[in-house]
C-alpha cells in the first residue's frame, strides 16, 4: 500500500511562508510590468486589471484574519475591516458564497486604486506575514467568507494566501504575455497546506451522495493525502495510516495545482505523464475533479 510518509507542521508552515514571502514581490512586479489591465485575463469574463483588484481584495481580508495582538478570545469587527456588502449571506452555500465575494471584489478598486496595484499588493502581503510572525500554525482563525461555521488555522490561510498569489499571478501573466512560473515545490506546499481543508469544505454534496470512495492522492516530492468520500461527506488527511484505496492517483505538484484550479486540462496532465491513475479502481481517478466544485 506504500510507504506512509511523515511531516513537521512547524517547518512546513515556515517553508509556506517562506514561499509567500518571495511570491508576493515577484507577483508586485509582474503588476508593475503589466501593458494593459484592460487586457483578457486567465480567468473568464475577467480582465488583467479585475484579477489584480480580486488579489487586492484577497490580501486585505486574509492580513485581517489575526489581529496583530492576536490572543485567547480575540474577535473581529468584519464590518470596519470590509467594505459594506462584500461578505455574502450565511444562507448561500460554499461555492456560491465565495463566487459571490469573487464578482464583488473586483469592483472595490478605483482606476487609481488600480494605477498602484503592484504597490498595494506589497503591502498588503507584508501585513499578512507581519501579523501572522510567531504564531503556531494550529492557531484558529476565522474567515466568514467561508461561511459561519469553518474555523482555519494560520497554516492553512497562509498556504491559500499562496494558492492565491501562485494561481492568479499565472493569470495576470497569461493575459499580460509575461512569464510566470509556479515551482513544484510552490506548489507541493499549497497542496499540503490548504487544500485538506479547502476540498472537503468544497464538496458537492448532492454529487456526493451515495458515493463511497477512497483515493490514495501521492503528490512527487510532496505530501501523500487519503481522500475519503462517503455519506455525502468528505475526509483528507495526510499521513493516513495503511488501508485499502479504490484508486491510486499520482501527480506531480505543478499539474495537480492546475488541474484542480481549473488552469489546465486533465486530459494535458494525463498525456504528459504528470498524472497517472493505478490500483484497483483507476477509472475512477475522474470522478475527484468532478466531486469538488470550484467557482
């Protein structure tokens, strides 16, 4: 069944952030570099300009989820931090929520907010790093974009504030015709960090239903995740001790990013070696893209 790997989610956390740190300029200079932000952007019916202002957004509301005297019982005013009208209603669900708080946040920059995008993006990022300095990855935080219940942790907003800047820096570039690369172990780091949260929260429960499913997810170089979907419910965990898996996925980071954020096909991933389905049930290898929905 394979060897079950270990991790340190103290030097993880500290490479993630590592990796953030020397994201944030790099994506500051891409914007700085960008011809045209009226230009078609990676991202349908979203120009270069919408997605720089969507990260402007990003940054402001994950350099808030901590405040900076962060302490046993510490709250936040969500209303004095976000404009009026940004935070969807607690009704909607998950991936309606946050294609809701995507389409509003493209609009809270201004022509000159815009102008300076590279410059803001900087300095919001630096906030984020700031604030969140010291803390323990465990350390619970809460973002009601996701809705009221979801309770993250420092480690995983900052592996989606890498998520965010790694993904739509791509999409910036595209549009602008800019270079841009994503690191396997960028992206190794995004996948350990963020997403055994963010897929099971992501979950298509109605597709979900009635499926019983196991997956072995082995990411090269990266971590080993078990992907359990059963009861209309979905379980990641890494380092999952050895049992029996319906299918085997193996990918190399970079593909699985894309992949999974919609930025490539699977059908390129598969016919360049950079995924390959095996064990008992490795048709079934489609059916994981299907079952977590994205915006």
């Amino acid at each position: 069944m394979g060897t079950v790997t270990t991790f340190d989610p103290v030097s993880e956390h500290e490479k993630t952030r590592v990796a953030l740190a020397a994201a944030i300029p790099r994506l500051a200079r891409l914007l700085r570099e960008v011809p045209d932000l009226d230009a078609a952007s990676g991202v349908p019916r979203w120009t270069v300009g919408d997605v720089g202002a969507h990260l402007a957004s990003v940054y402001l509301a994950y350099g808030s989820v901590v405040p900076a005297d962060a302490g046993p019982g510490a709250s936040i005013d969500w209303e004095s931090v976000l404009p009026s009208g940004v935070l969807p209603s607690g009704a909607l669900p998950f991936v309606e929520r946050i294609t809701a708080m995507n389409d509003t946040s493209i609009g809270l920059l201004d022509g000159e907010g815009r102008a300076r995008l590279g410059d803001l993006l900087a300095e919001r990022g630096e906030t984020f790093l700031r604030i969140t300095e010291g803390l323990a990855p465990d350390t619970p935080v809460t973002a009601p974009w996701y809705g009221p219940e979801p309770a993250l942790t420092v480690a995983v907003v900052t592996g989606l504030m890498l998520s965010e800047s790694l993904v739509h820096g791509l999409d910036i570039a595209r549009g602008a015709g800019l270079p841009w690369l994503i690191g396997a172990d960028e992206a190794s780091l995004v996948i350990g960090q963020s997403m055994p949260t963010m897929m099971s929260l992501a979950l298509d429960t109605a597709k979900a239903r009635g499926v019983r499913i196991a997956f072995d997810l082995v990411v090269k170089g990266g971590p080993r995740l078990a992907v359990v979907v059963a009861d209309g419910a979905m379980t990641v965990t890494r380092d999952a001790p050895p049992r029996a898996y319906d299918c085997r996925l193996t990918v190399e980071p970079t593909a699985f990013l894309l992949v999974s954020f919609r930025r490539t096909p699977i059908w390129k991933a598969i016919a360049l070696g950079r995924m390959r389905a095996g064990g008992r049930k490795p048709w079934l290898a489609a059916r994981l893209g299907g079952l977590v929905a994205t915006p």
